[in-house]
C-alpha cells in the first residue's frame, strides 16, 4: 500500500493551489494522509480526487477543520499502527518529542506529525517518527517536500520527496 504524508499546506496564505509536482507525486497513493495546517478545506478536495484522505487539524486550522478532522488520530493499514498529530500541543519541547508523547499511553508503529516544516525521519524505540516538511511552505528548508510510507503486512518504510517549486 502507498501512503502520500503531506503536512503545512497552507493553501490560503502561501499559495493558491496545490503545486503540480505534489500532485503527481501522490497520483499512486492509495491512501494520503494530512497532519494538520491545511487552512482550507479546498486542500482536502484537491487531495480527494486522487485518494481517499484521513488528517487531523493544525494550530492554524479553523473550527471548521478542527470539528472535521479532530486533533489527534490513529489509523492502521496493512498492520502498521500510524499516530497521526500536529505537533504543536503539549509541553514546552521540539515539535517532535511533543508528537511522541501525543502518543506515550497508545504506541505507533509510526507518528506521522507537521507544524515545524522541518522533514524528520527518525527512530526513537519502536516507533518511527516521520514528518514530511511543506509542499508550500519550506520557511528555512532547501526544497518543498512530502512524504511516502509504503506499508506490507505489518511493515513499511518512509522516505521524504524533495523539488523545487515557484
């Protein structure tokens, strides 16, 4: 199964339509997944005609996507348990330790997390903590970037995508 990870769409502010590359690079997904900071709703629409979408909400989100999508979610394809979070909520710490101790009482397999931009593909234990950047939004980055989990029976490996994009 392919998983597209995006994160930090901020479609409204930093641009008026998902890019192009994004686009094609997700083509295959069979599932994508949005780990918050989507600003609009016309972000889960673009991101629907390719694949089914599941996300949760960002810090910058308003109540409309907050009541759709929530806060914080677990999902499970082909047997691998994915925590799905901002990272933006809890103690006073990197955006990654708060991704992972959104989940401490329920573990992942992977936590797939947004809201620093900063791509991370990383082991802590068991658990794989996964960010896959901004597709729009790359602040300090290099490149854009998104994310590509494929998951098989009761495996999977993540691997980020980078490109450039004006």
């Amino acid at each position: 199964m392919i998983i597209g990870v995006v994160s930090d769409t901020h479609l409204s502010t930093r641009a008026r339509k998902l890019p192009s590359v994004l686009m094609e690079g997700l083509r295959h997904a069979d599932v994508i997944i949005h780990a918050g900071d989507w600003f609009t709703t016309d972000v889960y629409e673009e991101l629907s005609a390719l694949a089914p979408v599941v996300g949760v909400a960002g810090n910058g989100d308003g109540d409309d996507i907050i009541n759709r999508f929530g806060m914080k979610r677990t999902v499970e394809y082909e047997g691998v348990r994915i925590g799905i979070v901002h990272g933006h909520e809890g103690p006073d710490r990197s955006t990654p330790e708060r991704a992972r101790l959104a989940f401490r009482d329920d573990p992942q397999d992977l936590i797939v997390f947004g809201h620093s931009h900063i791509p991370l593909l990383e082991k802590i234990g068991d658990t794989v903590l996964f960010n896959p950047g901004s597709p729009t939004d790359k602040r300090r980055q290099l490149k854009y970037s998104f994310g590509i989990v494929t998951a098989r029976n009761g495996t999977f490996e993540a691997e980020h995508r980078y490109y450039d994009w004006s």
